[in-house]
C-alpha cells in the first residue's frame, strides 16, 4: 500500500489503544501524528495547528470531555 501524505490528530484516555493507534497511523502515512491522552491537549493542539491538521481520530467517551 502506498503511503498518503496527511496530517493526524488522535485522541485516546487510553493510552496502550492510543499508542497502538499511533503506530498504525504512522506506519501509512508519511505525514505527522499527533497524539494526545487528553481532550484538553488535543484541542489546544487543534487550535495551534489546526491548518495543518487533515483528520481527527478521537474516542468517543473521555473523562474531561468527550470525542
């Protein structure tokens, strides 16, 4: 499969699923991955790099504020 460029932000409270995630992610795209344990750090991140940002993977329920 051929790698795409594109630019991830994932979020996971769970961080074995977020590292596994992060690892598939970056294993099939030659852009950056971000990857977050908390909603608050995704979303400053989202607000500090949001033009750069192409998708967001983000669990659904998380303590501090949901997906």
């Amino acid at each position: 499969m051929n790698a795409k460029t594109i630019n991830i932000l994932a979020v996971d409270d769970d961080i074995v699923t977020l590292e596994l995630l992060s690892v598939v992610l970056e294993e099939y795209t030659t852009g950056q991955v971000w990857a977050f344990p908390k909603s608050t750090a995704a979303l400053k991140a989202l607000e500090n790099q949001g033009d750069s940002i192409d998708l967001v993977v983000s669990d659904l329920m998380m303590p501090e504020k949901d997906g």
